[in-house]
C-alpha cells in the first residue's frame, strides 16, 4: 500500500456530482493502515493551463473511459484538512455531471485504476448516512452544501 500525504501547497481539484435515484457516485478513501474512512466524488487535480472543466472531463475518461455532460455551475469548496497529522489545502470545483444514456446501468460498484497504479472502487451512497459512524464525505463541508441545495 502507498502512503499519502497531502502536498506542502495549495491544490486545485474538479470533482463531478454524479446522481442517481437520489444516491451520489463516491469513491472510497482510505488512511494509511487500509481502513475506509470516507468517500468522495471522483475528479482529481487541475494541471496547469487547465480549466476545472476540462479536467473535470479528462479525470472522468482517465479514471472510467466515460465521456460526461457538466451539468451545473460548480459549487467552491476551501478545504483545509489534516490527514495523518500532515496538513493540506485545496481549493474544489464541485459539478453535476451526466454519463451517457445507460452508462453503468445495473452496476451498483464500479472498481478503477488511478494513473499511479492505485486500486479504487465507487459506488452511489446516500448523503445522509455519511458522516455517521466514522465514514465522511470528502471534502469538509461538501455535504452540507449538497443538503442545502436540494
């Protein structure tokens, strides 16, 4: 297993919302020792030149080889975070996005390979059942403005 710590500057990430039946996609996270202890949409960094669009659409064919529709404005997040005892900050750009017509239909996991070689899986969760028994939703603050928002 690889251990991650946050970057010593700040990051600009896009993730995109993706809904179904009310459920948003979310893939897990994990601590240092392997134990899930939250999820959070998929997305990744903005590299340099980039719009958070366009990254918002190559993270998306990167990480599912699926093209998506953004659907929304973004929503911004500051986050500022301490994960095992190492501070980070980023700055989020939070989209709905839309898969084409019966992309994933039936699937209730999806596993993936980020371009590092790490393994992942998402799955659709229900906002309301995060943030309770020690599973957030990543980044800090993101389920209450989607809670506000519906």
């Amino acid at each position: 297993m690889t251990i991650w710590s946050p970057r010593q500057s700040i990051r600009v990430i896009s993730i995109g919302l993706h809904w179904r039946d009310g459920l948003l996609l979310a893939a897990e996270l994990r601590d240092d020792t392997g134990k899930v202890t939250g999820v959070r949409p998929l997305g990744g960094g903005v590299e340099f030149g980039e719009t958070w669009r366009q990254a918002l659409v190559r993270e998306f064919k990167e990480e599912l080889n699926v093209q998506i529709t953004i659907g929304s404005n973004p929503l911004v997040i500051e986050n500022l975070y301490v994960h095992e005892g190492q501070p980070g900050h980023e700055i989020v750009f939070a989209a709905d996005v839309k898969f084409a017509e019966g992309e994933f239909d039936g699937q209730d996991v999806i596993e993936f390979e980020e371009d590092n070689g790490g393994k992942f899986t998402a799955s659709w969760v229900d906002l309301d059942e995060l943030n309770v028994g020690g599973v957030e939703l990543y980044s800090t603050g993101l389920k209450a403005l989607l809670q506000a928002r519906r």
